[in-house]
C-alpha cells in the first residue's frame, strides 16, 4: 500500500494575511530605525547631571536671646554647573532649604 505525503490540492496563503505580515514588516523596520536614531542622538548629546554644590558658607553671626529667638547670619556661596551645551537645559525656580540638625 502506498501513502502519499503530499496533496495534488495546492494551498495558497490569503491576500490579508501577506497585508498582515508586510504591515509587521513595516512596523518592525520603523521601530528599529526609530532606535537607532535615538541611540546615535544620545550619543552625539551625551547628557551628563547637572550638579549643585556648595562652594562656601560663612557664618558671619549668631545670636541666641533670652526669649529663645536664634538668630544668624550666614553666607552660603552655591555652584550650579551644566555641562549640556547641546541638550540646553537650565536652571529656573529653584529654591534650598537650610536646616539645622541637632538644634
């Protein structure tokens, strides 16, 4: 007895069904250029923290009343640096907080 391994009927893949895989195709390659794209600008930006510091504090005066008032003076001398001269970020609204602990 003789089996056959293949049909004489020949199948075919439905039109939306290729219309699927080329639109995956295109999705695909667009992703893939749209990160390539981001990885080379980061590259070419390369953005680095920007950083704040203290440079200098002065304690010019302080005084304690009787009626439990602290009173100070200090000068704090603050460096705020950036680096990213290609991404043009900035500094706008900042504000600081001075604490003392242990007081």
């Amino acid at each position: 007895m003789e089996y056959k391994l293949t049909s004489s009927r020949r199948r075919t893949t439905h039109p939306l069904i290729w219309c699927a895989a080329l639109i995956c195709t295109v999705i695909s390659v667009a992703v893939i250029i749209t990160g390539m794209v981001v990885f080379v600008g980061y590259l070419v930006i390369h953005p680095r923290v920007p950083v704040i510091g203290v440079v200098d504090a002065h304690l010019d005066d302080i005084s304690y009343t009787e009626a439990g008032l602290l009173e100070i003076q200090i000068v704090i001398k603050i460096r705020a640096e950036n680096d990213n001269e290609k991404a043009h970020a900035s500094f706008s609204d900042t504000s600081f907080t001075l604490i003392f602990d242990g007081l």
